[in-house]
C-alpha cells in the first residue's frame, strides 16, 4: 500500500548541521496509523519526496518528542530548489 502526503512547513536546521521538514502532526499519526508497520530501526520510513519538480528517494524519521516524522532536506536538493531555513515550502511525500 503506498499514500501520497502533501502540506507546507517550514524547513528547520538542527543544531548538529542537518536540515529537516517536520510533518505536520496529523499526517505523522495517520503515517504511523496505516503504515507504521513498515518502519525500520529508529522510526525510519523509505519514502519518495518531492519539492517543486524535484524528486528523489530518502527516508523519514520518527521523532517521539515532537510526535511527529522529520524529513531530512539535504544540500543538493536545498540549493537546487533555492530553499532556506524558515521559508514554508510544499512538499509532497509518498509513503
């Protein structure tokens, strides 16, 4: 079974240098409702995004403090897009 997500939030760094998406809480509960049995070690999800016209393949993360999965952004894809920390920016991901 594969879904399709879309919604807009704004991209955080975290303070070890990575960038993140953070789903909003309602999709993250219907995620791990309907397909949390497909995650691996550490609340990791295989995922298909897309920002734009960008597309790649990468992987979610189950964050337990936020009740919600964090969406790694890496630099490529970042400068590709010409994103920027705070700026609310569309994704859609498939699950």
């Amino acid at each position: 079974m594969q879904l399709l997500y879309s919604f807009s939030t704004p991209m955080w760094r975290h303070a070890g240098g990575w960038y993140f998406l953070s789903l909003p809480k309602t999709v993250s509960a219907e995620i791990r409702q309907q397909l949390g049995w497909q995650e691996h070690a550490w609340g990791r999800m295989s995922v298909r995004a897309k920002i734009g016209q960008l597309k790649w393949n990468t992987a979610i993360w189950y964050d337990s403090q936020s009740a919600c999965y964090l969406l790694p952004v890496k630099a490529a894809i970042r400068k590709e897009a010409g994103l920027s920390v705070g700026q609310s920016i569309e994704t859609h991901i498939l699950v």
